[in-house]
C-alpha cells in the first residue's frame, strides 16, 4: 500500500511548470493567475506576443513566476517551439493547459463551410493531440504529469448554430480518455473542465444581447452567468495533487444548466 506525503497541502502547486493555451485572456488568463497563486511558474500562450506578457507581468508584479510565448496552435512548429523553450527554460513541464480553441461559424450546419468546419476540426482537436504528444514524453521521464482539455457543455448537448464547435468539444472529451489509458501507467493524467456560458471575449455572442443573457440565466440554476475564475479554480484542482486519482474524466463547471432547469423556470 503506497501512502501520500503531507508535506505542502493538497492544491501545493510550488516547483511545478504550467504551460497554458489561449493564455491571454478569457479563461485562459484566468488559469494561468490561479495557477501562479498557488506556486507554479506559468507560461503564458496565445498568438500575440504583447498580450501575453501583458499577463505574465501582471503575476511576476504579484509575486509569481511566469514568461510569455506566442504560439499559434494550428501551426505544428509553434507548438513544438512551445515545448522546447520551456523545457529549455525551466527543464520540465508538469501541467498542460489546452485551452485555446477556434469558432469561425455560427449558424446551420448546412451551411458551414468546409474551411471552417477543418479549422475547426484542426485547432480544437488536432492541435490538443499535437500538443500532448510533444509534452508527454518529457512528463513520462520525471514520473508524470497532469494534462487538462478545456472542452464545453457543448460537447453534450446538440446545437443547431454551434454544430461543428459541439462536436469538436465532444471529441476533446473523447482524446482525453483516450489518453488517459494510453499514459496512465506512466503517470500521466488527463481530464477535461466543460464549462457552460462563461463572461469572456470568445462566448460574448451569446451572452453580450441583454435577452439572450436573460434567457441563459433564467435556465441556469445557480441564476447567474459563468466568470473565468470559476473555471480557473477546476484547473487548479486538475493540476493539483488534489486530483492525484482522477483520470480520463470531465468536470462540469456550468452553473447547474446540464443537470435541468431552477424551480423559477419551471413554474
């Protein structure tokens, strides 16, 4: 029977090394400023340079450690160059963020285009698996790791305007239990965060119309919209020692919608 230290506290993230996707903001700053908090230095990605050291200052100014890389992650170099340098600067990597994703369309699946759909298709999945499969094998050489898919409640639900995101966060569901049996002997975990309607830049089509943002919260039990932290603060958990048994699963993180409408909305 192995027993587990109680030194530092279950959610101790201090002398880990944190890559996070989509970095810059949304719920990818988010992440990255509650992962520092908790003691591990972070890299902060996005295609944009400047915005990302925008973020990485504001946790250095804080105390934390962080750096800034830019990183498009439908390109195979970028991401490549990503695991390098931190491993390069800091010599490991122990939590892996994949956060960054794409939604070129709205509307119909008859009428989505066959560029978006591959773009979609590409960024959101392919680009994870790229991306687990360059990290992997360096967490696997210093005993393991913990991998988190920023997937949606998207992925369980259909859609007639978000068919081709739906199904994208679907199979973000799928790649992590896939890898999850595929690396678990090796230490690895994989888990996925569903988040339901978030306050970010990325969903603002769906909340920012004052009915819409109405309608959403009314079917929402917690009868609110979701803030970045509260996803920020499932991925602190994922990453932690916390969740040191949990593997190939995905947390919901939306406010109640999937388990059924408040008793206000059904009077």
């Amino acid at each position: 029977m192995t027993t587990r230290s109680l030194e530092g506290t279950l959610f101790d993230l201090a002398g880990k090394v944190a890559v996070v996707t989509g970095g810059s903001k949304g719920i990818g700053r988010a992440i990255c400023e509650r992962l520092a908090q908790h003691g591990a230095r972070v890299v902060v990605s996005s295609r944009k340079l400047d915005a990302c050291e925008q973020v990485a200052e504001g946790i250095r100014a804080r105390g934390g450690e962080a750096v800034a890389q830019a990183c498009h992650i439908g390109r195979k170099e970028d991401l490549q160059a990503l695991v390098d340098r931190t491993t390069e600067r800091w010599g490991r990597i122990d939590v892996l963020v994949c956060n960054a994703a794409v939604n070129p369309y709205y509307g119909p699946s008859l009428g989505i285009p066959d560029e978006a759909f591959d773009r979609i298709m590409a960024s959101n999945i392919k680009s994870n698996l790229w991306l687990c499969n360059m990290a992997f094998p360096g967490m696997a050489e210093r005993g393991g790791g913990s991998a988190i898919i920023v997937s949606s409640i998207g992925g369980f639900r259909g859609s007639v305007m978000l068919g081709a995101y739906a199904i994208s966060k679907a199979a973000d569901m799928q790649l992590a239990r896939n890898l999850a049996c595929e690396w678990g002997p090796k230490g690895i975990r994989v888990n996925c965060i569903a988040p339901g309607l978030v306050r970010t830049d990325f969903a603002r089509a769906l909340w920012e119309n004052p009915e819409n943002a109405r309608k959403r919260i009314r079917e929402t039990p917690l009868l609110r919209l979701g803030e970045p932290d509260d996803i920020a603060g499932a991925a602190v958990f994922l990453a932690a020692p916390a969740s040191a048994f949990m593997t190939g699963q995905t947390i919901v993180v939306d406010g109640g919608v999937l388990a059924g409408q408040p008793a206000a909305a059904d009077a």
